[in-house]
C-alpha cells in the first residue's frame, strides 16, 4: 500500500511526471492558496471516484464502464461545488470553473480506468491518496513559487523585502508553463544525478 502511494506522489506525479491535469496549474496556481484548494478538492474526488469505482467494478458493464465513471466523478463534484459554494465562496470564486472541470480531467478517468477497475478498494483507495496528494503538493508549490516571485508573498504574507519589483509574468498563464516546466526538467535532473548507473 505505502509503495502504490509513493508511485502518485513521486514517480507517477500526475503534473510532473505525467504531465495531466495541467489546465489547473496553469490557470489557478497563481497563488499558494488556490493551489492549496484545488489541490485538495482533487484529493477529495480521486479517493471517492477510485473507491466507488473499485466497489462497482464487478457490476458495471465493460461496454458502459467510461459513461459510468464520468457520472460517479459528475455527481461527487457537483456534491463538492454545491459545498464550497455554500461554507467557502470566495475559494469557489477563485477557482471558478475549475472546479467542474474536475470531471473530465484526464488523471481521474485514467486511474478509474487503469487502476481502480482493477484492483482491491483498499488499493484503489491509496492510489486516489497517492495520486491526489502528489497533485496537491505540486499545486502547492508552483503557487508558492509563482506567487513568491510574481507577487512577492506566500499565502498573502509579504516574504520579499521592501522595495522588491515582482515578476508580473509569473502571475499570468505563461509564467505557469515556465515555473511547471523548470520543475519537471529540475526533477529530471535530480533523477539522472542521484540514480546509479545501470538502474532504472
């Protein structure tokens, strides 16, 4: 279970690994707390579709199983906007689409499809975890790093000192490719570097 976890968070990363889900951290990682709360609702439909996926699994019918995934993931996040709309409206304005959106991200259907109509609950669970924590993570720290330098804060607190000129791009959409793609090619390089030769 610990390894099918570390796969989503590290070596299946779904942003920086896989490159899916990139339409949100590009549109709303432009802070650290949007991306905290887009992180965090993604967690929360990964584990409840992977679950309820693999709990149907031997029901649903292989030739209805896609329209069937899209409507478990269609109702858990209609459940989720309903609710951030009614305790957290200003998260829901910032996210805006985004968050209905979540239904037809790429990692959700491909993990229904690849794992969770595969395997145990308890398994499936744990890669929802890995999966949804690994995005969470890396929505977290393209904001910080985008809202650091673009805005000179992290979570609204003022970090560079006074007098710092932001780095305006970073705030807007091409500053998400340059900062996602400084990541991916930054982990590369880590890989390469401490990976022993001849092991893959």
């Amino acid at each position: 279970m610990w390894k099918i976890f570390i796969n989503g968070v590290y070596k299946e990363n779904p942003i920086l690994r896989l490159a899916l889900a990139l339409c949100p951290s590009l549109a709303v990682s432009n802070t650290a707390l949007n991306g905290l709360a887009m992180g965090i609702c993604l967690l929360f439909v990964m584990v409840c579709s992977e679950v309820i996926v693999s709990l149907t699994r031997k029901v649903i019918h292989q030739r209805i199983r896609v329209p069937a995934y899209l409507t478990i993931t269609a109702t858990i996040v209609t459940l989720l906007e309903q609710f951030l709309h009614a305790w957290f409206p200003e998260i829901h304005k910032n996210l805006g689409v985004f968050v209905a959106l979540i239904v037809v991200f790429a990692i959700i259907l491909a993990r229904c499809e690849v794992f969770a109509s595969k395997n145990s609950v308890g398994k499936s669970f744990f890669d929802g975890l890995g999966m949804g924590t690994g995005f969470l993570l890396s929505m977290v720290i393209i904001g910080m790093i985008r809202e650091l330098f673009g805005s000179g804060s992290i979570f609204g607190q003022q970090i560079m000192f006074e007098g710092y000129q932001p780095v305006l791009i970073l705030v807007l959409s091409p500053g998400a490719f340059l900062v996602v793609g400084l990541l991916m090619g930054f982990i590369n390089w880590i890989e390469r570097k401490f990976t022993p030769k001849g092991v893959k």
